[in-house]
C-alpha cells in the first residue's frame, strides 16, 4: 500500500488539535512496513485491547515479530470518542455542579447566569485528546518493535491476513475491532440526522435543545454534561428507571439529580417517530399511555453498540461469531479456532476500557505462555469494577444482592449512608451510600456499591480487597484518614466486627471488665 492508496482520515473541526491527534494515530503519509516472511502474532484492531496485547507481546524481550492493524484511529474508541474526551468535558461540567451548589456553601455567585464558552470547552477537550493521543501512536508502537500497518485488515486464508496490497503470515492472530453504536429502528432518525459517542465531540457550537437516547452510562454521562453546560436535554430511557443494571437505590439518587438540574427525564418510552421540521427535529414519543412530542435542534443516541464483524472474513478461518453479540470465545478468550483469539468489546460483556486492558493481559498469558505449561487464566477469575461518571458518581464491583441471590449465594448487606459520615456532611455531599454485600456467616466480600461524587476514587480498595482475599475484618484493622469520605469503608468494616460481639460475648466481657 502506497501513501496514495492509505484512506485519508479526517476528524473535525479541523484544527490543529484535531490535525495533531491525526498526526499521531492515523499518520497521512504513513508507509506500511514490508511484512515479515512470517508474524508470531498478527494483532486487528488498535483500540485498547489490541494495543495492551501488541505492546505487552513486543515487550517481553523474546523476539517475537508482532503485527498491528488498524483502519480508523489507533487508540479506539477510549482515546478518541469515548473515556478521553466524555471525562474532559465532564470535568467542565462539574465545575458548574459546585458553582450552582455555591449558594448552599455560603458562597454567593454574583452573576445569576454561569456563562459557559461552549466552544472552548470542547477545544480544550480536543487539545487534551490531541496531547495525550502520542501514548496511542503509529510512531510509538513502531519504536516498541511492532510492524504498525493502517488499513482494513482480512482474513484470506487460515493464517494469513490482507492489508490492502500486503500479505501478513501468522502463526497467532487476536481479533480486537471493538463496537461501534447501533443503529436504532426508530422511522425518520436516519433521515433527519443524528449524533453519537463518535460524532458529538465534533460538535463546535453549543445545541440549544438536545434529546438524549438512551438511560444507561453514556447517556446519563453526557445528558448531564450538556445540561451543566447550558442544553435544555430531554433524556429518553424504555426502563422504568435510568441505569438498570445498577443498584436501584443509587440509579435513584442519580435520576432525583437529573431532574433537579433541569433535564426532563421520560421513562418507559416508546420513540415512534423523527420528522424533519423549520424549527429542528421532532420526536414523536408514548410514555405510560401518553403520546407527546418534543422538538430539539441535535439528537444524541447513547444506546446500543453492534459489534465490527463486517469485513473481517471470519468464515474463512473457522470463527463463530454472531452480528449482534460479537466473536464467540470461551472462558479462555479462545475463538472456534485455537490459534485466534479475541479481547475487547468485540467479544466481551464488560465493554469498559480497563475489562479490555485486563483481558489483552489474559490473553497474552494463554496465547504465549500456556503451551509451555504455565497456567492459563480466565475470563470469569476477573473481579470487575465500573464507574458512572455523573455527578454523583456511581460506582460497584463484585454482585449485586440480587445476583447473588440468583446464584444461591446468601449475603448480608452493611449500608453505610453518607450523611454518617462527618467528611461527607462537611463536603455537603450526604446523599450517597455505601454499600457491601458480604457472604452471610463470613467477612468475604461479594460485592459493592458506593453513590459519592469521587466513588470511582474509593472503589478499588473494595476490589483490591476482594481479589487478595481481604475480609471486612482486615479492614477494619486498616486506618483510615480522618476526614475522609473513604472513612465510610472503615465504618462498613466495623459494623461487621460488631456482630461478632454475641450476647455470650458481650456477657463474658462485662465480667471480665467488672473483675479488672
């Protein structure tokens, strides 16, 4: 392949923040690399699994030739459209949340308007992308020893791969070509035009009025995010609450947060119709019963994902995979063909960047190591914690309660409100929780829940503990800082330590205590 044959990539706007993240992760006059006579490992996709698994398999000192394939934007959705630049805007808007939480602080803000610069708002995000987007580049993964080639890679037969004119030879191959968002059988939504996770960070003007699809993470994320700076959002959720995977007194919270903010949140709805209309778009919409309509100037779908099978000529190497749930592996993240494996969201539940990190690391392992009798790990061995990054966040691992249940596993529950907690109350902050879910008759911890406005900051210490195997009364032991909202962990811990005291016990010690 020629420079001339390499797909121009553009990002708008154009500027140089955007012509810088180009210049780093979809080089214009990138010349792909003559192949090796032969790959120990041929890599598609360069989002984060397919860069963990290149960079970790290069790494290892022992001489492996590695392959990388990518025919959009090295970094994937994380660096370009999703964690970079939703976080970054994100943090923008929660500079609002304290400005219009200011009054209750005994702060008095003197303008009654917070006047947000929309535009650089999303130019700092782009300048933050374009800055951070080296660690992602072409040039930086060739200097790490891998052969980087951009372009639609194929299967052409059981262990090569095409690259436009390129042939790549392969005795290992991983499939990491991640999801993309689905599109929605709503009549009239193509025709009218809408945005999604990789088209509304172009957005360079502020839209007045702003319908978001979608109750799950993306769409409370950003429903909120656009809403602090200065959208009307009608947010648009077919449950009959938002995030309906979460712990539904913490989806509670979130949904009483959004309403108070302003945005009008339309729950169990049925969108019937987008029509093209002088003043915007129009969705037609019945909820509980009640037709209505709203107009608004942009539509954000953030619901959904469909897995990049397309292409890929899966059927000529044996792979099983299905249009609408991915590349099928097995605990193992092996495909239907032992020498291909997939990691990521194309093949994985968990569609989180750092589930994909974990599972490039798995793979690794399994693909290169295990043939010479080192342990293979598994998909299912990984304690997996997740962040909603609203305002408050919403953070868990482990089970919930009812997926315990599910699994005949009996737990108690240790919840820890927040307005107990003296950091918390000083912070004005006293609506969230914690919760942990411990193995009844035992200190092993199952799960966790905690609703804070850094909860993503405090979930790890509950994830480390459950992965070494730390109980509750370990970590009652642990001292924490005094203020912190942390402390809520200390005070779950001791909770537990309390129900040890039995009535014998408590009998016992009082006697003792009256001897001494």
């Amino acid at each position: 392949m020629t420079n001339s044959d390499l797909e121009r990539v553009i990002v708008r706007p154009i500027d140089e923040y955007n012509q810088k993240l180009v210049s780093y992760v979809h080089p214009p006059n990138w010349v792909n690399p003559q192949p090796a006579d032969v790959y120990d490992l041929v890599v598609i996709g360069a989002g984060t699994a397919g860069l963990v698994v290149a960079a970790g398999a290069a790494g290892l000192d022992l001489g492996l030739k590695v392959a990388l394939i990518e025919k959009h934007l090295m970094g994937g959705d994380c660096l370009n459209v999703g964690c970079v630049p939703s976080k970054t805007i994100i943090r923008s808007a929660r500079v609002v949340g304290e400005i219009l939480n200011a009054k209750d602080l005994g702060v008095n803000i003197p303008q009654h308007h917070i006047d947000v610069d929309f535009s650089k708002v999303m130019a700092r995000m782009r300048r933050i992308r374009a800055d951070i987007s080296h660690n992602d580049s072409a040039e930086r993964f060739q200097n790490l020893g891998v052969d980087v080639f951009l372009g639609s890679g194929r299967f052409a037969s059981k262990n090569t791969v095409e690259v436009g004119d390129k042939t790549l030879k392969f005795k290992k191959a991983v499939i990491a070509t991640g999801t993309r968002p689905a599109q929605l059988a709503i009549p009239g939504i193509e025709q009218a035009g809408y945005l999604t996770n990789e088209t509304v960070f172009s957005l360079i003007q502020r839209p007045e009025h702003l319908a978001v699809i979608g109750g799950g993470p993306i769409g409370c994320e950003l429903a909120q995010a656009f809403r602090r700076l200065g959208c009307e959002v009608v947010l648009f959720h077919s449950g009959s609450h938002l995030l309906n995977k979460e712990d539904a007194e913490a989806a509670e919270i979130l949904q009483k947060v959004l309403i108070s903010e302003g945005i009008r949140v339309v729950l169990n709805s049925k969108l019937e119709e987008v029509v093209t209309v002088t003043q915007g778009k129009r969705l037609y919409f019945s909820s509980n019963g009640h037709r209505d309509s709203v107009t608004v100037d942009e539509i954000l779908v953030g619901a959904g994902r469909s897995p990049n099978v397309e292409g890929l000529n899966l059927e000529s190497v044996g792979v099983a995979y299905d249009k609408h749930q991915g590349v099928k592996v097995n605990d193992y993240l092996q495909t239907t063909n032992p020498k291909i494996y997939a990691a990521g969201d194309i093949c994985m539940n968990w569609k989180f960047t750092h589930a994909a990190d974990a599972a490039a690391r798995i793979v690794i392992k399994n693909m290169l190591f295990s043939p010479f009798g080192i342990g293979r790990s598994k998909l299912s061995s990984l304690v997996m914690p997740w962040v909603t990054y609203t305002d408050p966040e919403i953070a868990h691992v482990g089970l919930s309660e009812h997926e315990a249940q599910k699994l005949g596993i009996e737990v108690t529950t240790i919840n820890i409100p927040f307005s107990s907690v003296d950091r918390a109350i000083a912070d004005g902050e006293e609506s969230g929780f914690l919760k942990i879910h411990h193995k009844k008759g035992s200190d092993e911890i199952i799960g966790a829940t905690i609703v804070a406005s850094h909860a993503g900051e405090m979930i790890s210490e509950l994830t480390t503990a459950m992965v070494n195997k730390i109980g509750l009364s370990k970590l009652s032991s642990v001292i924490h800082p005094y203020p912190t909202q942390a402390e809520a962990i200390k005070k779950a811990a001791d909770t537990y330590r309390r129900t040890l005291l039995t009535s014998n016990t408590k009998k016992i010690l009082r006697f003792l205590t009256k001897l001494s």
